[in-house]
C-alpha cells in the first residue's frame, strides 16, 4: 500500500496531501462502518473474517495517514515553527495511543460501539484537514514567518484597534 501511494504521489501532480488523507480516511470509514453493520447483522457473532481483514487493511491505511500529516507538517510550517508543529502531532498522536484501549472497553455495553465512535472521529477528522488545511504539495517550504501584517492574530488585533479608533471619533 505504502509502494502504491508513494509511486502515485510521485507520478501523479494532483494526487496531493489532502487526496491522500481523504482516500485513507473515506477507506478506513467504509472498513468501520462495514464492522459496525457485520454486528448489528449477526448480533451473536464476532465479526470473524471481516473483522479481521478490515482492522488490517485500517492498519495499513492508518500509515498513510501518519505520513501524509507528517509531510503536510512539515510543508505547512516555517522553520522556526516546524519542530513545534511535529511536537505537537506527535503528543496528539501518543494522546491517541493512551485513549485508543479504553476506548474498546466500550465494547462490554455493546459490541460495536467502539467502532461507531471510531468511525465518528474518522469522519470528524476528515471534515476538519478538508476544511481548515490547505493543500501543501508543490509549494516551497517557508523559510520565515510571514511580516505582521499578513499574520492572522495581528490583523484582528488591527481590526479591533480600528474600529475602537472609529468608535472614538464618533463620541467626539
């Protein structure tokens, strides 16, 4: 899977980060919900081969999706902010690994619960690194942080002190 995805990335200059995300997280949805429905079809079963093979094929596409936010990590951020912005996917994605047993322990009250909060966070995520990531692949690696005047926080800041400016003039 890893080949394949690599070779495709390679080849291919629309196959992005954002491509590669929704690919892995629209698989591993389907695999979730395909568990979710194998439960509620055949209550008194344990998922057997389907449960098997998705949770494998959810593994692999799962690698992908690590390598594909480490790349858009580092090819979103400048240098003096990059090492800060993989400190922080890396203490999100150990958070992750502390929760992810407790959260089976939800599998005592009924057996695909785990799975359907799986599947909300999958689908939460991909809402999110669609919505609020820009597409990385083909841009140039920032060197600097942008000047002031392109910062986000600094034009609010501007903003407010405009219009507090504005509201100024008005009383007098």
């Amino acid at each position: 899977m890893n080949i394949f995805v690599a070779l495709w990335d390679y080849f291919r200059k629309s196959f992005g980060r954002k491509h590669i995300n929704a690919l892995a997280l629209l698989f591993n949805a389907v695999c979730l919900a395909w568990i979710c429905l194998t439960y509620y079809q055949e209550p008194n079963s344990n998922g057997g081969w389907v449960l098997r093979s998705c949770t494998i094929a959810i593994t692999a596409m799962c690698s992908q999706l690590y390598s594909a936010k480490c790349m858009a990590t580092n090819e979103l951020y400048a240098t003096a902010v990059r090492n800060l912005a993989t400190a922080n996917l890396s203490i999100w994605s150990r958070f992750g690994t502390m929760i992810a047993p407790q959260l089976f322990q939800l599998g005592d009250s009924t057996s695909p619960l785990p799975y359907i909060v799986l599947l909300v966070v999958t689908i939460i995520d991909l809402t999110a690194f669609q919505i609020f990531i820009p597409e990385t692949k083909g841009k140039s690696l920032e060197k600097e942080l942008p000047p002031k005047e392109k910062r986000i926080f600094y034009r609010e800041r501007k903003r407010r002190q405009s219009l507090v400016t504005d509201d100024e003039a008005i009383v007098q």
